[in-house]
C-alpha cells in the first residue's frame, strides 16, 4: 500500500501543483477513481476513505457553487487525495482550502496527465515495492555517478518533489547480521500492509527506503531546527513508522542545509551505522566516529586498498601455513580496545600468549619499529570489519 508522497515521486505525478498544506501526504492509497457527475446520494456510495480521486468537475462547470459543494462532499469521504485537472476550474476558495487542510486532505491541480494514466497507475503499475526499486535507483545514481548540482537536483525531486532545503539521514542496519534479511521483511511487510495513519508534521517531509542490508530514512525540515532537534525528530519519525530500535544498529549524519549535499548525508548515515554495529552501541553520530570518519569513504582509495590487500594478506598466509591465530588475536585486540589482559580473557589464553603473538604479528607485517604501530593495527582490523559490513556498496 503506497502514499500519496510515494506516488508523487512517480513520473505520471509530475505535472501535480499542491495548493493545499502538506498535513495528509502521507495519506495510504486504498483505491482510486473518477468524479465528473456524481450527485449527493452516489458520491456517498461510489467514494471511501482512502480513494485517491481526480476530477474535471464537468457535471458542475456552469455552476461554480454546486462545484465547490461537490468537492465540499467529496472532502467528507475521507479521500487520500482529491486532483481537479485544470479544464473548468483553476483554483480553490480560501474557504475550501481550509476545510481541506482541516480534514488533511491534499488537494492538487494538473494540466497534462490523462485520468486513465492515473488509474492504471494506482491499480495496476505502483506498487510499494516498485516505488522503492526507483528511489533506491535514483540514490545510488546520487552516491555513484558524482552528478554536478543540476543534475543532483533533478535526481533529488524525482526521489521527492517536496523535501526541504535543511535535512538530515538516518541508516538503520540489521544488528543480527545472521538474520539481517529476516528483519528487513518483517519490517517491509508491516509497512506494506499498516493501515495506520502516517505522521505528517507542518514543515516536515521525509521519505523511507528499503536497500538490501538497511533502511534510509531522509528527514527535511524547514523551520530551522538544530541538529540535535533534528536528530531527536528521526528518532521519533523511526519509533511511529514501528520500527523496532532495538532491532537495528543506527547511523546518524550531520545536519546539511542544501539538498545537493544529500549524497554526502546519506554517506555519513550509513557510516555511522557501522561504527554502531562495530561499537555494539545502538545508536552513533556521525561527528562522533572518530577515525572512521576517514576509513569508511578512503576504503576503496588506490592507497588505502592497496595497504589493506598487503597487509592483510601477510596476516591471512601467515595464519595459513603455520596454522596460527594472528588474525583472529588482532581482531580481538582491536575489539577489546588495546587491552591485553581483556584480549586474554575472549580468547581463553594467556595474556604472555597474547603479547608473543602481538610481536609476531608487528614482525610478520614489517612494522616491529613503527611508531605508529598501534595505529596501524587498528586501521587494518577496522578496514577488515568495514569491508565486510559494505561488501561491494562503494560509498
């Protein structure tokens, strides 16, 4: 079941003006249908909550009272949305647009779109899941193909024609990779199927997308909240869309004040998210991941991938021939912070074995007089860890 913000993303709605406020775009699309003649008696019968209607008010075009107490009486059905195409009428009285934002009921006006285009789409072409293969297209369009601002913002309006200029992203991954697939369904089916009415905040447009191994949420806000304010409202947004918190490792970007660094935030939200899943706490920011910061956009830089294969494969040979445990002891040190004793303890051995195989992995890499040698153990461990959570995703 899509909203009526989805379907605005799809090219059909294109040419759609809102000359309402924003307070029921995120009405659920139940049904859709066609007004032109209807009176009283067959509007109650042939209209139901949820119905996504367009109309040219034809039956009415000599009769402009009778026309706006049609539309009066259609706003009463509890649309999803009304859409007048602009042949006889052009505009709302000041009266009727208030009645309608009151019931939260978008109303748009459009020109060139054809009603049949718009029922087959409804009925037979949008689904929930065709609407989110096309905005995760146009995302990783965003993150990949390095668009130029015009570009940038052509892709940002078909991914939502409303969003604000001030934004925020928040990545939420599966914290049970073992069943990260499991989670995400459970999740995609609950929204797919919900009834339940979805907040629509004055000054607040935000979108939901489902990729293979996490959910984007993209919060834009034009009231000139903080960051924090704004970080506080996601979390809020995530908790009435039922998402279950505990479920997910979340990332948290900084907040950006033009759309065209959209890419750049939903960067910093999936980055966040792994040091979340790394860190074992539930929810990180980006401004506070430390050298992750760097690692997780540098990974895939010439430099920086090829230190990682060197390095790394030092280590994995090593382990192979002499059937020793460096790599494992690394990852172990690195995860209990340095800490000889606590590596000791994860690993049932003791702390002396620990030490010994600590400078047999600093002489097996060449860097037993490196005085950033701790460093490096720690770059190399992490890249290991984020390579293995992003895979092949090359933001």
């Amino acid at each position: 079941m899509v909203t009526v913000m989805e379907l605005l993303s799809h090219p059909v709605f294109r040419d759609f003006e809102l000359v309402t406020d924003k307070s029921g775009i995120y009405n659920r699309v139940r049904n859709s249908g066609i007004f032109e003649w209807e009176d009283e008696k067959m509007i109650v019968s042939s209209f139901h909550k949820g119905d996504f209607v367009a109309t040219t008010l034809m039956g009415y075009k000599d009769d402009p009272d009778e026309a706006m107490k049609m539309i009066g009486l259609l706003l009463d059905r509890q649309l999803s949305a009304l859409c007048i195409k602009r042949i006889y009428f052009d505009k709302l009285s000041p009266e009727m647009i208030k009645r309608a934002n009151k019931k939260h009921i978008p109303v748009f006006f459009f020109s060139d779109t054809y009603f049949d285009d718009i029922i087959f789409t409804i009925k037979n072409a949008v689904t929930y899941e065709e609407i989110n293969r096309a905005g995760t297209l146009r995302i990783r369009q965003l993150l990949y193909d390095d668009p130029d601002d015009i570009s940038s913002e052509m892709l940002i309006s078909d991914i939502n024609p409303l969003f604000h200029e001030e934004l925020i992203c928040g990545w939420a991954m599966p914290a049970d990779r073992k069943n990260s697939e499991a989670i995400l369904e459970k999740h995609n089916n609950h929204m797919q199927k919900s009834v339940k009415t979805l907040p629509a905040e004055q000054g607040v447009i935000w979108s939901i997308f489902r990729f293979p191994n996490g959910m984007l949420i993209i919060y834009t806000d034009n009231r000139n909240n903080n960051e924090s304010n704004m970080q506080s409202k996601l979390l809020e947004l995530g908790k009435t869309l039922d998402f279950e918190l505990d479920d997910y490792a979340i990332g948290m970007s900084n907040k950006h004040t033009h759309l065209t660094e959209l890419g750049t935030a939903i960067r910093e939200s999936v980055y966040a998210s792994v040091d979340s899943l790394i860190s074992g706490e539930r929810i990180r920011y980006f401004s506070e991941i430390g050298l992750l910061q760097i690692i997780c956009p540098l990974r895939g830089n010439y430099w920086m991938k090829t230190y990682y294969e060197r390095m790394w494969n030092r280590l994995a040979s090593y382990d192979e021939m002499h059937s020793s445990d460096l790599v494992a002891t690394l990852m172990a040190y690195v995860r209990c912070k340095a800490n000889i004793n606590e590596t000791a303890e994860t690993m049932f051995q003791h702390a002396n074995t620990i030490r010994y195989r600590l400078n047999q992995i600093y002489s097996v890499l060449g860097i037993s007089n490196s005085t950033d040698k701790q460093t490096q153990l720690y770059i190399l461990a992490r890249l290991h860890t984020i390579n293995d959570i992003l895979k092949d995703e090359r933001i």
